[in-house]
C-alpha cells in the first residue's frame, strides 16, 4: 500500500488476527498493536470464564483501539480487534476515519480447530458461537475487504496485502 493507512485486521476468535496482523504490519512497515492488549481486565476475566461481552464491555475497548488507530492517521499502523458488528466497525471509523478493514474468515471446523490448538489464551472455544452469532460481515460501504483464512500464515498475509493494495486501485 503506497498511502498510510491504519489497518484493523478483524473477525472471529481463531482466525489468526494476531498471527497475521505483525506480519502485516512487518510487511507494511507500521507498528502492530495487539487489540486483547486494549481490554480492561474485567474484560478479561468474563471472556476467561466462557461469558460473552456486552456492548457495554466493548464500549471502553473500542474507544481505546480508536484512540491507538487515531494516533497512527497519516502515519499507517496494523491493530486487531474482532470488530464483529458494523456498529464496532463504526465506532473505531468515528475516531479514525480512514482505517481500513481485513476481515479474516474461515469456515467454522477450521477455526474451531486452530482454537483448539492455540495455547495460552483466554478464549475458550465455547464462545466461538456467540462470535459466530455476532459477527455482521463488512458491507458494501466499508472500506475493507475479506480474505480467507485457509493456508500458511504466509499465503493469508500475501492475499490480504493483495486485497489491500486493490482498495487503492
């Protein structure tokens, strides 16, 4: 991408937002900020026990990952946040109007699965349906774009750098 932009790398728990969103970033030149690093503790601790958020949880969390992606206009940065519904979407966009949006996406087995693989991290696969159920998938007016998540994460970065790049076509 030859203009800075701040790239919000989204969806669904397990679709590799913090694996290919620092190889993005790498690629691009820009900072990575990792959006689980944005959550109150109390965030932390109902996702821990398997409790879906509210939008009053993610309010706060939100208003932070914008606050970051505010910071980066004009200068490009790489931040993960499901960003799961259009008003999530809208929000981060209120406090920084130019992000751009790589939704991740997969069927549901394969993430599933990569979840169950993953060590260390504080969201159980049981709340994998509830982000399922949330999930709005970007619309036609959101500047973004979806890529699949199947491959090594070298080939998911290399597609999405290639989705990025025809935005600004």
């Amino acid at each position: 991408m030859s203009t800075p932009h701040v790239v919000v790398v989204m969806g669904v728990a397990g679709t590799g937002k913090t694996t290919i969103g620092p190889l993005l970033a790498a690629d691009l030149g820009v900072p990575y900020a990792e959006g689980d690093d944005f959550h109150p503790p109390a965030n932390i601790a109902k996702m821990s026990a398997g409790t879906p958020l509210q939008d009053a949880d993610r309010w706060p969390w939100l208003d932070a990952i914008g606050q970051w992606a505010h910071g980066r206009a004009e200068l490009g940065g790489v931040v993960s946040s499901s960003a799961l519904k259009r008003s999530y979407r809208d929000r981060l966009r209120a406090a920084a109007p130019g992000a751009v949006f790589l939704h991740l996406a997969g069927d549901r087995e394969l993430i599933e699965r990569r979840m169950a693989e993953r060590k260390g991290h504080f969201m159980p696969t049981a709340l994998l349906d509830s982000q399922f159920a949330t999930l709005q998938p970007l619309e036609p007016d959101e500047a973004g774009v979806t890529v699949d998540v199947s491959g090594t994460p070298q080939e998911i970065t290399a597609r999405a750098l290639a989705a990025l790049r025809s935005l600004e076509r």
